[in-house]
C-alpha cells in the first residue's frame, strides 16, 4: 500500500478485517481521512484518541502537521489535585503518561504522511466488545478547525493593521499639536516683545 491514497472508506473496511494498522510513510488524501482513521483503529483497538500538537507555517500559519495521540498521553498538573480551596474530590486520574501516538505532516498536492507512530501503551486497553465505554472525542472537521484558526490569523492581522492606522494617525496628530504649541510659543514671544516695545516707549515719554 506505499505510496498510494488510503481514504477512511479503504481504512475502515481493512480495520474491519483486522488486517490494517497505521506504519510510517501511509498517506492519506486529507487530514479528516487521517484522523479518522486513526479514531476507528484506537476504537477498535480499545483506547481513545485526542488531537495534541499542532504545526503551523511561520509563513501563513497554515497547519502543516499534527499529532493525535492516546487519551492518557501526559500527565495532570499536581496543581489541580492539591488545591487548597477544593470543595469537591478531584477527577480520577485519566492520564498516565502513554507514549502512543501518530504524527502526521502535509505534502505538495494536499496529502498527508505519517512521519511518526507510536504504537505501545503503557496501560490496559479496553475491552473491544463494549466499544460504548470508550469516551467521545471532538469530531469537528479538520478544515472546520484550520478554518477557524485562519479566521483568528485574519483578524489578528486586521487589529494589528488597524492599530498600526491609529498609530499614524495619533503621530500626525501629536505632530501637529507640536507644530501648533511651537507656533503659539513664537506668537507669545513676540507679543511679550511688542509689550517691552511699548513699555520702552512709554518710559521715554516720562
């Protein structure tokens, strides 16, 4: 199967055979075939899945790669066990710090290439006969989340444009009451001039 397009129709009936885990160098046509092929293998396989990292382009921030990971990746900060003002016990512990994981990264003309797979747990699995016990996940499309990433990106870089308008437009405005105060500062002088012209003149009189 190298080198060629696996869609989640394909994956779905292999998994269905029980012939078909993800390898390193599987492409798939889109990030949502990606993911939900490995949503379907960790079902099947008796573990849920979350998205973890995610890579963006420096140049238009575009999600370039992305990790799926086990739901027990990582582990919970001490913090949220030991708070001091906790009235009710804290969750029980869903992170165990599993290594299981898929990393996959974007390629010329769309495509998606695992890069990275973990495949060992460092927990029991579930029972694949009561697939009902697994947690839900987040089954948002992809392109609806790049989607809304790149509308945050868009926003961010019409405030920043905004506010680079308003900066101008305070400068010219700062620099004319500067203009302005220089100007008055010169007609005050020359009025103060004028009034030891007068007082001089007035004295000779005297």
């Amino acid at each position: 199967m190298d080198n060629e397009f696996i869609s989640s129709e394909q994956a779905n009936e292999a998994l269905g055979l029980g012939n078909l885990e993800p390898y390193t160098g599987m492409t798939f046509q889109s990030l949502d075939d990606a993911r939900d092929f490995y949503f379907e293998y960790a079902r099947r396989t008796g573990f849920s899945i979350r998205t973890n990292r995610i890579r963006h382009s420096l140049k238009n921030m575009a999600i370039i790669g992305r990790d799926f990971v086990c739901s027990r990746e990582g582990f919970r900060a001490a913090k949220h066990a030991h708070r001091k003002d906790r009235v009710l016990p804290p969750r029980p512990v869903t992170r165990e710090g599993c290594k299981a994981m898929i990393r996959l990264a974007a390629r010329d003309g769309g495509k998606w290439v695992v890069t990275k797979f973990v495949h060992e747990h460092s927990h029991k699995l579930m029972d694949r006969k009561f697939p009902g016990e697994l947690p839900t996940v987040n089954m948002l499309s992809e392109e609806e989340k790049d989607k809304k990433i790149q509308d945050l990106y868009n926003e961010l870089h019409r405030e920043r444009a905004r506010s680079a308008t308003f900066q101008q437009q305070l400068h010219m405005i700062l620099k004319d009451l500067e203009e302005h105060a220089e100007f008055m500062s010169i007609r005050v002088e020359d009025i103060v001039d004028s009034l030891k012209r007068v007082e001089l003149n007035d004295s000779s009189f005297n």
